[in-house]
C-alpha cells in the first residue's frame, strides 16, 4: 500500500513538473509573453520611431490615393459629346442631338431666307442654328445642373456626417440622399449606389459623380471617400471638414458675384447700347438707319460692327467673370 502511495505521489510531482516546464514552450505562452514584454518595454525613442513609420506609411498611402486621382481626372480632360449630353442632365443619346442639331439648322435657313436675309446670311444662321445653339443649349443646362447640385450638396454632406454619428452604415446614408435630396442630388447618389451594387468599390463609384458634375465640391468628395476606403480614420470629422469647406467656398462665392455685379451691370448697358439706339433711331428716322441693311456698304459696316461689338462683349465678359 505504501508502495502504491509513493508510486502516485512520484506520478503526480513528475506530470507537476512537466506541465510547469514543458507546456508554456509547447503552448506559446512564453512567446507571448515576449512579444508584451517587447511592446510595454520600448523605450520612448522606439515608440517614436515606431509612430513616425505608421504615419509615413499612412502618408504614402494617400499620396498614392491621391495621385491615382489625379492621373484619373487628367485623362477625363476631354469632355466627349456623350458626357457633355450626361452633364447637362439629358437622355439622349447622340443621334438623337444630330438629329435635333440638324432640325434647328435647317429651321434657322429656312426662316432667315423667306424673310429676304440673302442666301450668305440664311446659311451662316443655319450654322449658328444646326452647330452653335444646340452646344450653348448645353452648355446652359449643365451650368444651372451644377448651381442646383452645388446649392444642395453641404445639406448632403451633412446628412451623411449625422447618419454616421448616429451608427447607420455609409450606404444607408446614401440611400437617405436618395429619398429625400432634391435634384440633382438624388440622382446623381443613387447612380452611385447602383454603381456599386455592380461591384465597383464605393470610392470609385463616388469619384464618378466629378465625371457627371465636373465641379470642385465633387472632385473632394470623391477623394475624401476614395482615401477613407483605402486608408481608414473617422469618415464623420473629414467628411465634417470637408462640410464646412463647402460652405465656406459657397459664401465665397456668392461675395464674388455681389462683388462682381456692378461691373456685369455696366457690361450688360454697354453691349446693349447700340442695339438700343439702332432701334430709337429707327422709330423716329427709318430711313436713315434703313441703309446699314439694305445698301452692300451698310451692310458690310454693320457685319465689322456686329463682329467687333461681340469681342468687345467676350473681353468685358472674360474680365468680369472669376473662375472660383
């Protein structure tokens, strides 16, 4: 009976001794315990250190974000028909603006003929019907798309920054835009959505809408997304930031238009003043002013006038109007 008590005790102290030795190299507590020594033991310099490669790294990172971007957005320089029709807030498609084109051109002919213009003059308003009024009807569709997208876009940025602080995911955000944002607005973030239900990373698919409304405002928000995706940090201070820069350039800009007018006012009264008098003149002596369009030298006055009096009126416009 002794003999088998010994036997147990001896048993037990030898499996003692093996689990306080052997089991710690076997289970990785030793080596874990290392690696927490070797963190809580660095020193303030290899903290530093430490700290600073973290943050080149981060800074490399964005630079790459960043400078991808750019390579993007200067390859979109060139704005094709498609995306001119896209910014304006259309659905056509090119045929169908041909086809637009071509009837405004031949209803601009066939008006300035019957009313006795002459053929030169009927053919360069067909000209100015079929190839010029259809790219400025553009042209001011997709500037008042931009003043209605730019107007609403800080109110946007704020919902997604409320929506984040309040726990709800990115897309769900978005998708609050979606119901409720004016337009273009809603739109413009429910293409994103749908862009990325397809697969394309949101990122992208948020630097998308610069390629739709080429505005600055955009092109930030973009980057800010984009970066976020790609590096991380807290999405509701930069995109809080980037809130108050948008409101910020906003007043900016609106103090440079009221700053601007007076001299949009004294434009507008100098190119309209010949037109002004031509017209009294006409009221009160059609017969004298009836030369400038009926005798070939009057004629040939009022085209130089007619061409000079438009670059005077692009110079007083380009030196009136801030690019911001």
């Amino acid at each position: 009976m002794n003999k088998i008590a010994l036997f147990l005790l001896v048993t037990i102290a030898f499996g003692g001794i093996l689990w306080v030795v052997v089991y710690p190299l076997l289970s990785g507590e030793r080596r874990a315990a290392q690696r927490q020594r070797l963190v809580t033991d660095l020193t303030p310099a290899a903290r530093a250190t430490n700290a600073r490669t973290q943050q080149r790294a981060r800074r490399d990172q964005i630079e790459g974000s960043l400078k991808e971007l750019d390579a993007r957005k200067s390859k979109g320089n060139s704005t094709s028909l498609a995306q001119r029709i896209a910014q304006a807030g259309l659905t056509w498609s090119k045929n169908k603006f041909f086809v637009i084109s071509a009837v405004l051109g031949i209803a601009a002919f066939l008006i300035f003929l019957l009313a006795g213009s002459g053929l030169l003059t009927s053919l360069a308003a067909g000209f100015a019907g079929g190839f010029g009024l259809p790219l400025w009807i553009l042209r001011f569709l997709r500037k008042r798309r931009e003043k209605k997208f730019i107007a609403g876009f800080p109110d946007a940025v704020d919902v997604i920054v409320r929506g984040i602080k309040a726990g709800l995911p990115l897309g769900d955000s978005l998708r609050m835009i979606c119901n409720d944002a004016p337009e273009p607005l809603k739109t413009e973030f429910r293409l994103v959505l749908e862009t990325q239900a397809i697969g394309m990373p949101l990122g992208d698919a948020c630097g998308k809408i610069y390629e739709r409304i080429p505005l600055p405002e955009a092109n930030f928000f973009g980057i800010v997304i984009s970066i976020q995706q790609k590096s991380g940090g807290n999405l509701s201070e930069a995109l809080g930031n980037l809130s108050k820069i948008l409101r910020e350039r906003k007043k900016m800009r609106a103090k440079i238009q009221a700053m601007s007018m007076e001299a949009k006012a004294s434009g507008g009264i100098i190119g309209s003043l010949p037109v002004v008098v031509v017209f009294l003149v006409y009221l009160t002596s059609p017969d004298y002013i009836e030369l400038l369009w009926t005798h070939p030298t009057g004629k040939f006055m009022l085209m130089i006038s007619l061409f000079w009096m438009t670059v005077g009126v692009l110079v007083m416009r380009k030196m009136i109007n801030f690019d911001f």
